[in-house]
C-alpha cells in the first residue's frame, strides 16, 4: 500500500471497511429524515422496475425497495452488533481465564471450545431460533452463543504469550492478584485484537442472521429485513431482480465493511 | 499413531453425548409437551395425558433421551408428526445429494486456490485479483451469491438451468449442469478461506532451505512451486476442511433452499417451519454427529500424512 494511503496507523482496508460502515450507519440513522417512502406502505404499483420515482422499483405490495432497503440497515446493524457484544461478554473472560491459569483447567475449557468451533453454527442457530422465536435480541442471543468460541479461542492464544513477559512475571512476584494482573496488564495487550475479532463477530452476526431470516427465521415482518426481502424476492426474480438483488448486496457491503475492518492485511 | 486414533475416538464419545443431549434437552424442554402439539388447541388434559404416556414423553429428559438414542441406534428415528412417514424413510433419499454437493465445492474450492496461488504466472499477474475475489468469497452470503449466478446464467444468458436437481440416473449430463451453480455458489465461501490459508502456508515453506536449494539447482519455477512447495502448503489446507465441515453444512442448507434441491437442508428447513420436532431432532443430530465423524477423520488423515513428511 502506498503511504499516503495509511491514516493514522489504519490500513487501507480497514479504512475502506470503516468507510463502508460508516455510510451505512449514517444512512441507517438518517433514515426517517431523508424523505423516504414510508417502508410499510403498500401502494397499487407493485412490481415496478427502477424508475425516477422509485430508483429500485417496488415490490409485490407495491412498497418502495429503496426505502426498505434503507430501512432494513437498522435490523441488520442492531444483530450483528448484539451478536458481537454478547460473543465478546462471554469469550472474552473464559478466554483470559483459560490463557491465565494453564493446566487442566486450560485442557478443559479448550475441549469445550473445540467442540463448539468444529459445530455448525447455522444448524444450531436455526433448531434454538426456531424454538424460542425469532425476535431481534433472540437472534443476537443465539448467534453470540454459537460465535463465542472463536472470541475465546484468540483472546486464549494471545493471553498465553502475554503471561509468560517479563512485567507479568514481575507483577506477580510483587503479589499482585490475579484478577489485577488480568486487567492491568494482559487486557491491554489482548485489547486490539479483541477490536478486530469483534469486528469479524459482527460481519458473520450479519451474514448468519441474514442467512436465518432467508430461511424464514427473520424478525416478523413487516420490520424490512434484508434476508426477509430476499427470500420474498426470489419468486419474482426473472422480471424483478432489484428486489431480491438490492437487499443481497446490501448484506454483501456491509459484511464486507466490518470484515474489512477487523481483517489484518496481508 | 495408533494410540493418538484410539485416544481420539475415546474422547468423541463423551462428546458427542453431551452435545446431543444437551440438543435434546434444549428442544424438548422448550417446545413443551409434543402430546398438546399433535392434538391441537382443542385437546384435553387427559388425552394429552394418554398420548404423553403413550408416547413416553412423561418420563425425565434422561430418560427419553437414551430411549432416543437406543431406538436410534437400532435405526428406528421415529415417526415425522406432518407426514406420519418414518423419519428414516423421509431422511435417507436425502442424505446422496447433500454429501454430493458438498464434496463437489469442498472439491472445486481446493482446485481454485492450488491453482490461483502456486502456479507461479498466475501468482505474479493475478495476485491482487485473487485476493479481491477471496474477501468477497468470504463475505457474500451464499444466497445472495445463488441468485446472481441463477440471474446471470440461467434468466439472462440461459446456459443453464435456474433451480431443481435432477438424479444421476435421469443421465450424468443433466445432473452435472444442475449441480454446476449449487457447487461454486457454495464453493466461493471455501475458495476464500482456503486461499488465506494456502497463501499464509506457501510463503512460508519459500522461505525454507530446500525451496532454495531446489531454485539453486536450476529447476524451473513450476516445478519447485508445484513439487516442492504444494506438498507443504497443501497439508493445513487439509486440517481447515476438517474444521470447516461444520460451516459448510450451514451454507449446503442455504444453497439446497435457493436451488430448491432435496437435500437434507431443505428437509430441515421444512420440519423447522412445520414444527416436526422428531424430524428437526433426528437431522439436527445426525448431522452433528456427521460433523464430528468427518472431523475425526480429517484429523487422522492429517496425522498419518504429517508422520509421512516427517519421516520421508
């Protein structure tokens, strides 16, 4: 990358993915000020291709795909950020905990990581979404608990390597609790990557709650889901691609945008 | 070796107990009282009863759960709610296609990146194409992915046909042009990680002694990219399809449901909308238990090759 590309210690790709979010954040926010059809308002032009009016054309109820599409930004950023919170709340500190005391306990919950990362995730998250209900924080519940792994997983490995640095070791002869030396000196340094994992939760937290919602297990509508709006699409694609392929990219630049950001450079 | 195989195949067990119980568990507990479920609003609390009784669902979870598991040892998964089928008949038919699929992206992708990525012109002209086509392999949604290519080659162009799977035996020619987009739409996620770990291994087997001996000796670029360092880059790639099963079943039910094939996602899927639960139960778990299979033995796969360069 050439230099005048590197912004204050950002690569060109997490700025190009923090741009991306950022335009769709703001988007997302802005929504109701932008003089947007209303989402959920059904009109008799239905099915319209792209024209000056409606710049994605309507769908079957003959509502603004813009519009839902736009509005669909908020669903979507609320998951995948739940789902990147939760995933962190939990992986974070039985990842610090294992790193830190090695020995069986370490074995232990390593196993237990092991076992959830080789599971399929989807598999799971549809049979759990489908019994307790496919509500926003229901969703982002399920898909933090099958994505804590991976979040328990890194933050372990670089724990391990932390611990064994001189001003730990020193900490610990001058008895500093083990609780204190977590924070005090192993956070600090797990810190950037648990930045950038977060990140990556949040782009599979999309990907996979748009995956549910393409399957059936979206939030209820009429909230636009973007997954919702494809699986909706797909019947009508031969004469009116925009309205599956609009939301789809949609998901597609935004996962890109927070991949982006927590990915390193090659 | 062998002890490393046994040791593991002791430590699946436990594993896969836990896991399935606590599936089990899970589904049962929530779902409430099947019995109520099959009879409608209308029930009463003593036909729930009789039927509760008669199906074994008053007993504890512990229970029921190793009764599943007995029956389902001896091939008896129970009966779908919906259909009345057994869920064995209804799960079987299913199972060849899904698998089929599966090995035909796992397949593809490991072709993509060996040869995007060693072959030594493509590595100096297309690098940066490559990379671009790996991240947005890995975060285009496989439906998202579906419907471009069904939209591209099938409504515009009209190579091939948009949706539906057509059986080996109805001719090997309409069955491969079915399976064409299924297997790269499912394939792009798996070309994408496969590439970063593929690219992350074969830069650093170039920088060991024995690539450079091989270059001092005067071999070609082809040759020492694709017998020396291949063999070495291609060995992590392995152990990542194993840990990549378990995603790739999730992505083969997304790719069954846009290509509308029968296969075991789209079983699934059903029963989930249909609230079958013996047949959401039996899928889930076998397909669980697949996973940990296959993972097991792509672990001793890469065991035994790892002690062959080690001692070759």
């Amino acid at each position: 990358m050439p230099r005048w590309l590197k912004l204050r210690g950002y690569s060109f790709r997490q700025l190009l993915g923090l741009i991306i979010i950022i335009a769709f954040a703001t988007l997302g926010i802005l929504a109701p000020y932008l003089g947007l059809y209303d989402p959920n308002q059904s009109s008799m032009d239905i099915l319209q291709g792209a024209s000056a009016t409606h710049w994605f054309g309507t769908d079957e109820l003959g509502r603004d795909i813009l519009s839902r599409d736009i509005y669909g930004i908020r669903v979507s950023l609320a998951v995948g950020l739940g789902v990147g919170v939760f995933a962190t709340v939990i992986g974070v500190p039985i990842g610090l905990f294992a790193g830190y005391s090695r020995g069986r306990t370490d074995l232990v919950i390593l196993q237990i990581i092991d076992l959830f990362v080789a599971l399929p995730a989807l598999i799971l998250a549809l049979l759990i979404t489908a019994i307790i209900g496919s509500t926003t924080i229901n969703i982002a519940l399920v898909l933090g608990f099958v994505m804590w792994p991976q979040m328990a997983r890194l933050v372990r490995g670089q724990v391990i390597s932390v611990r064994e640095t001189v001003y730990v070791e020193a900490a610990r002869a001058l008895g500093s609790s083990a609780v204190w030396i977590m924070r005090r000196h192993i956070l600090p340094n797990v810190m950037r990557l648990i930045i950038a994992q977060f990140a990556i939760t949040v782009a599979f937290g999309i990907f996979s709650s748009a995956s549910l919602s393409f399957l059936g297990l979206g939030v209820p509508p009429p909230t636009p889901d973007w997954g919702t709006m494809v699986r909706e699409g797909v019947q009508f694609l031969t004469f009116c691609p925009l309205m599956s392929i609009t939301p789809g990219a949609a998901v597609t630049l935004t996962v890109l945008g927070f991949y982006l950001l927590g990915s390193k450079d090659d | 070796m062998l002890s490393h195989i046994t040791r593991r195949i002791l430590l699946m067990i436990p594993n896969v107990l836990a896991m399935t119980f606590l599936l089990f568990a899970t589904v049962s507990s929530f779902l409430g009282s099947p019995a109520a479920a099959m009879l409608g609003q209308e029930a009463s609390l003593q036909d729930i009863q009789a039927l509760d009784k008669q199906y074994g669902f008053d007993k504890p979870i512990i229970v029921q759960y190793f009764d599943w598991i007995g029956h389902a040892l001896r091939g008896d998964l129970g009966r779908s709610y919906t259909s009345q089928q057994s869920v064995a008949e209804a799960l079987l038919p299913t199972i060849p296609l899904t698998i089929e699929l599966s090995l035909w992206a796992i397949v593809l992708a490991v072709v993509m990146t060996v040869l995007l990525n060693s072959l030594p012109f493509a590595r100096r002209l297309i690098q940066p194409v490559t990379t671009v086509l790996a991240v947005i392999g890995i975060t285009i949604p496989n439906f998202m992915l579906g419907i471009c290519l069904i939209y591209i080659f099938s409504v515009q162009l009209r190579w091939l046909p948009t949706t539906g799977w057509v059986p080996w035996s109805a001719g090997a020619g309409s069955h491969l042009l079915h399976i064409i987009l299924p297997a790269v739409t499912l394939s792009a996620n798996y070309f994408g990680s496969f590439t970063l770990v593929y690219r992350e291994e074969y830069k650093a087997a170039y920088r060991q002694l024995f690539i450079k001996v091989a270059r001092a000796k005067g071999l070609s670029e082809l040759r020492v990219s694709l017998v020396h360092a291949l063999p070495n880059a291609i060995l992590p790639v392995i152990t990542y399809i194993g840990l990549s099963l378990g995603p790739l079943v999730g992505g083969a039910v997304v790719t069954e449901i846009v290509f509308s094939m029968p296969g075991v996602g789209r079983l699934f899927v059903g029963a989930i909308s249909a609230h079958d639960f013996p047949v959401m139960l039996a899928v889930g778990i076998l397909v669980i238990f697949g996973v940990m299979v296959a993972n097991l033995i792509s672990d001793i796969v890469y065991t035994s090759i790892n002690r062959q360069v080690a001692l070759g």
